[in-house]
C-alpha cells in the first residue's frame, strides 16, 4: 500500500466532494482552502469519493466529464498540496471509463494515493487514511498505526481504542446529501453536517478538531486528543 511521508506539523483532512453528484456543493470546497489559507495548511488529505461515479444524479454528466471537471473545479494554490485516495464512487468511474483515472491524476497539486487505503509517516508516526467500505475488498498489510482518518461515511464519529485497534476518526462529507442520511436506517438521529477535520501532531500528542458549515460561517464542534507513546532516547 501507499506510504509518504508529511513534515508539515498540522493537515486538514476532507473527503466525500463527489464532484458532479446533485449533492456537490463547491463553496464548501473554496471556504476549506480559504481556511487553510488563512491559518497556515499546506496538506490537504482528501478520504475517497473525488466525483460521483454515476452519471444519473447530475444531468447526465457521463464519467469523463466528472472528472474534467473535478480538474477544472478543485480549487488550487501553490502553497497547498492535495493527497486523495480513490473511493468506490471514483471506482465506479473508472470501470465505466478507463480513462478517468488519467484525467483525475492530471493536477500537479493533486497526488492520488491509490484506492482504499495509505499509510502516512507522519512527524515520525504512522496514521493511515481509509475509504472505509467492505466492498472491493483488498489485502491489508499488518500495521500498527496510531490513529486513522476515515472517509465514506458521510458524518462525523469516532470508534474508540479497543483491544485490537486504535481509535477510527470519520471525516465528515463535503456534499450535502441528507436524501442519502434520512433513507438510511443506521443512521437515525444523526445531525448530518458538512464538514472537515484539523490535526496537529507534537511531541506528545495529536490534536483534531471537527469544523461544520453552517449558513454564518466555519464552527468549531468538537475536539478530540490522541496521547502518543512516549519515543526512547
């Protein structure tokens, strides 16, 4: 599986923009890289589902064109760089299309980490970012790593630690799509909000926080603190 390595101390992480979906919204794409502007990102991690996939939930925009337009609509900035993994709507588009897959790797600002799943190297700790869906399933190297960040599910959770595992972050979507949330049953009583993540890593720690879009502005809704072992010297 894919493995790099970050330097930058702190990322934000996005996913679920289905670029070409009728859920699409992209001011919450340029609000984001105006975020990271404004407060020093420089890495984007991007957790799967870069463009919708099928072609019957925006006006019959065939496979290819979503991902022309995924290239001409994602917002770019030279002091920002873009990891995205493939999710099973970007799948979708490829099988129809084999040429998709050229055309979304085409943005020098847009490294494509693979399908599914990476590792990243992260100021010395391994996290792992995940399109996490049962479906496409794909052998996964035995790795420990510290934390991951999880896109598909279309909403903010956590799993927590437990014997076997450590704790899972879902990032929320980018899209809106509470037609898909109100018709599935395991999420009744979730407050869907679009959304994203910030983590920053010291010595000690990695420090995420959960941001929603709402009609005034970017809120903060929650934090979470990730305690780090301590490293031998």
């Amino acid at each position: 599986l894919p493995q790099i390595d970050i330097s930058e101390k702190k990322v934000i992480f996005m996913s679920d923009t289905q670029f070409g979906s009728k859920y699409e919204n992209l001011s919450y794409t340029y609000d984001l890289f105006d975020f990271a502007i404004k407060n020093g990102y420089r890495i984007v991690l991007h957790g799967g589902d870069i463009i919708e996939g099928n072609i019957n939930r925006r006006r019959n925009m065939s496979s290819i064109r979503q991902a022309h337009y995924f290239v001409d609509k994602f917002p770019h900035d030279d002091s920002i760089t873009t990891h995205a993994l493939y999710g099973n709507h970007d799948f979708l588009a490829m099988q129809r299309n084999e040429d998709v897959r050229a055309v979304l790797e085409s943005r020098e600002d847009v490294n494509i980490l693979g399908f599914k799943k990476a590792y990243i190297r992260w100021n010395g700790n391994t996290i792992s970012l995940q399109h996490d869906i049962d479906n496409y399933k794909i052998s996964m190297p035995i790795k420990a790593e510290y934390i991951s960040f999880a896109g598909h599910s279309h909403y903010y959770h956590i799993r927590p630690k437990n014997k076997y595992k450590n704790e899972k972050i879902y990032i929320p979507a980018m899209c809106e799509d509470a037609v898909y949330l109100t018709s599935n049953p395991n999420l009744t009583g979730v407050v869907h909000k679009p959304g994203f993540l910030t983590a920053e890593v010291d010595d000690t720690s990695i420090n995420v926080s959960h941001y929603s879009f709402e009609p005034n502005g970017i809120v903060k809704e929650d934090e979470f603190q990730k305690l780090l072992k301590k490293k031998n010297i």
